[in-house]
C-alpha cells in the first residue's frame, strides 16, 4: 500500500516520477485567469485564520459542505470562523474522491507545514498550527503569490472598473504582473434591470457620456486603452446558453437605444442575443487589432435555485452544468469573426465535459495561423470538471483531436490565494498521462522531446500565447 499523498502522489510510473520532479515541478506559474482581490493584493492583505484564507467565498467548498448536510449557519451564516472550519473538517473524510480532498491536504502541506489528515480530531491542533503560521508575515497576499512561483496573475475586472489596485501594484514594482483581465459581461446583459445604471457608470469611469451605440463603442475602446496600459492581455466573456444570430449593427443601434430607455424592459430575448453578436463583432476585432486573447467560457446553467439566489445572491455555489450541446453556436461564431477578420487568439472552456471532443474538433476548424502558433484552442477542464478524472479526460481528448504539446496548462480560476497546488495537481496528472504512454510503448522515451511537452504545457506554451 502506498503512503497517503507522499512526494510520488499520482505518479504512476518511473516515467511519471522523472517527467515531474525533474521537469514540471519547478517550472513557474502563469495564473492567466483567476478571480482573485486587486485590492487584496495592493493591500497585501494579512488573514487572522484558516477559514478566512480558506472558507470565505469559497463556492467549492461551500457546495462540498452542503452535500455534507452542514447547515447554511456553518457555511455562508453568523457561525464563528472556528466552527465553520470544524464543519468543513467534519465533512472531510466523507469527501473521498473530490478534488477538494487532495486540494485541501496539498494546501496544509504546502503553505503550513502541515502533514496532518483533515478530521475532527485533528481539527484544534489544525487550527492552532495554521493560525500561528498565519501569524507570519510571509504569508501575507503577496508573499503568498511570490513564495508559490507565479509570475503573472490575470485577474477578472469589469471595463467600468477604476483598476486603481492595479495601478498602484505597478507603480510600486511588485514582482508579479498582476494584469486585470477585460469582463463586459454586465454591459452585454441589455435584457436586464439595471442595465441603464451600468452604462451611465461606465461612462463615468472611461470619462464618455454615453447616449447611443456610437459613444457606447467609445467607451469601450478607452476602457480597452485604460487596460492595456496596465499589462492587459487577455478578455474574458461568459457566454451562458450562447445563440448565434447574425450580427447586424442598424437593429443594435435601436436595441440599445431602446434598452436604455427602459432599462432593460423593451429588449426581447431574441433582441438581446442580437445585441451580444454585434457586440462580440466589435470586441473581436479589437481584440484582434489590439493582440489580446479571447476567452469564452460556456455550457453553465447559473442560479437554478431561486430561494437560496434570493438569500444569498449569485456566485455562492448553486451554479450547474447545462446539458445543453450548443458547439454549432458557437462554430458559427467563430465562422462570422473569421470572415471579417475579427477572429483573435481564443480560448474556449466548456463546463460541461460530454463537449470535449466537440469543443477540440471546434478548434481545429479554426486553429490555423500565420505565425505557426495555434490560434483557437481549447481551454483546461473548466470548473467541475478540475478534478482527475475530469482532467485526464479533458487531456485524452485534447491529445487524440488535437495537440497536446500545445496545450496551455491549468489556471486556478480561484478566489484562494492559497490555490496555487492546483497548478502542482494538474502537472502531476499530466506526468502520469504521458508516463503511461512512454511505458506503454505509445510514445518514445526520448528525453529531450518529453521535458520540452512537459515544459512547454507546464509554462512555456502560456508565456508565448499570452505574449508575457
């Protein structure tokens, strides 16, 4: 029997074993799409305890801990912060073969020292050991960036943001590129209550009054401007349930002009996914001319739970998988920008994992590239689907349809600054994918082409795609 999660932890084979220590263990970090604070890290933010670095806003654990039948007092209520870490310590030996089983232990480890299982009995001597590590100022927000190996962090803001924490983090030095990372999803939604409030504030943050379509694209570009000059290399667009209706710029004008009148009430569905192709035309094509990445994220059906959307609002774990197929969607998508040549580099991470295959036959259509890199590809198992079996699917699929050594490697997608053993797990798993081969005589065992595969999809594919 092997020792429970030892230094040769999901490696397989002595091809496995080499392939990591040697090569993908020590390779950096590009973080290229997370969630994390600005303002936290600016700030440098210091915790008091585990639950407050681990717990708060974490959907995962909070999703995990209710199919535990914790009650909500001890998740996301007036519950003191020792009690909900006892709660989630309570839940931990139930939670055999999730992710956040093996997430959990690599962090305690990791970032504490700390070789204890996660259990109620272990749970006082847990939270003591943590709380005077914390205690540390090396495990401050920043220290924690630095000390994991990240050399560049792409965070998620929204075009009206005033991206002062990333100014001030750029003009004091810090040793991260921390990039804020383009989201219009808000201005998109013209369907929606609300929606003249967002545009008025938009407005006001780009220094644009806007009135119409025209000084609408107005604010955007120097909202685009306002970006990039801080490090942007990336944008990001959640594309739910996403329909293709030809863009068409003479309706949009009046479907905006119409939103804003009624703040979302006069705007039909049909309308609004108008709106959104019109708007992906111009975003495109900026992306396109500016040599940002386009990341489109799908296949998620959000908020099914009315009661608990009304008491908790959005973002605290009751999101689900759409079952939904909607690849041709978005085949046609790419059709159109490529046509007007308004295709930029792009990612596109499906939620749902039955869309592997489709999603890497979709980038293929459209991967082809003057300057010899792929120019669509397929993003790292999105969300449910970071776990193993969901990544070394993910990775079958991508190898078998695709290019593996052209791969981009895992991002966090966390609001945890202590989520950086993720990037260690999914490195693991690919040693021991391609471990598995080379034993199996599907692939040679030549030395100098496995550390540049590993190398280039651990870091180095990402470095070169997001121009860092």
């Amino acid at each position: 029997m092997r020792p429970f999660m030892d230094q040769d932890f999901l490696l397989h084979t002595e091809t496995a074993r080499h392939l990591y220590h040697t090569y993908a263990a020590g390779q950096p970090i590009i973080d290229y799409h997370c969630h994390l604070s600005p303002k936290e890290i600016a700030e440098d933010k210091r915790y008091n305890n585990i639950t407050e670095v681990w717990l708060y806003g974490d959907h995962y654990k909070w999703r995990a801990m209710r199919s535990c039948g914790v009650s909500e007092k001890f998740i996301t209520g007036d519950a003191s912060d020792y009690e909900k870490f006892r709660a989630y310590c309570q839940c931990m030996p139930k939670l055999i073969g999730n992710p956040l089983y093996h997430w959990s232990h690599l962090e305690l480890r990791r970032f504490f020292d700390c070789d204890l299982t996660l259990n109620e009995e272990n749970c006082d001597a847990i939270w003591k050991m943590t709380a005077e590590k914390l205690a540390d100022p090396q495990m401050s927000a920043r220290h924690l960036i630095v000390n994991s190996g990240v050399q560049m962090v792409g965070t998620t803001d929204d075009p009206a943001d005033s991206l002062e924490y990333h100014k001030q983090l750029q003009n004091e030095g810090f040793a991260t590129l921390v990039a804020p990372s383009f989201r219009p999803d808000k201005g998109l939604a013209i369907g929606k209550k609300g929606i003249k409030a967002y545009i008025a504030a938009l407005g006001e943050a780009n220094g644009v009054e806007i009135t119409d379509y025209e000084t609408l694209l107005e604010a955007y570009r120097v909202s685009l401007d306002r970006f990039q000059a801080l490090g942007c290399r990336a944008a990001d667009h959640a594309l739910d349930n996403f329909r293709f209706v030809t863009p068409d710029e003479f309706h949009a004008k009046e479907i905006f002009s119409r939103a804003l009148e009624s703040d979302g009430k006069k705007v039909e569905p049909e309308e609004a996914a108008l709106f959104v192709c019109q708007m992906l035309r111009f975003f495109g094509k900026e992306y396109a001319r500016r040599g940002m990445v386009m990341q489109l994220h799908f296949g998620v059906y959000r908020n099914p739970n009315d009661r608990m959307l009304r008491q908790l609002g959005p973002d605290t774990g009751y999101d689900i998988i759409h079952g939904a197929n909607n690849t041709a969607e978005f085949a046609k998508l790419l059709n159109y920008l490529d046509g007007c040549d308004g295709l930029p580099r792009t990612i596109l991470y499906s939620l749902n994992g039955a869309d592997n295959d489709a999603v890497a036959t979709l980038c293929g259509a459209f991967t082809g590239n003057e300057s010899g890199a792929p120019r669509v590809v397929q993003g790292s198992a999105w969300w449910f689907q970071d776990r193993l079996d969901g990544m070394r699917a993910q990775m079958r699929s991508f190898a078998g349809l695709a290019s593996l050594g052209n791969f981009l490697g895992m991002l966090t997608d966390s609001r945890s600054f202590l989520s950086y053993p993720r990037h260690e797990y999914f490195r693991r798993i690919l040693c021991d994918l391609i471990g598995d081969w080379v034993e199996g005589g599907e692939y040679p065992n030549d030395e100098a082409a496995l550390a540049a595969l590993v190398k280039g999809v651990c870091y180095q594919n990402a470095k070169a795609y997001f121009n860092l």
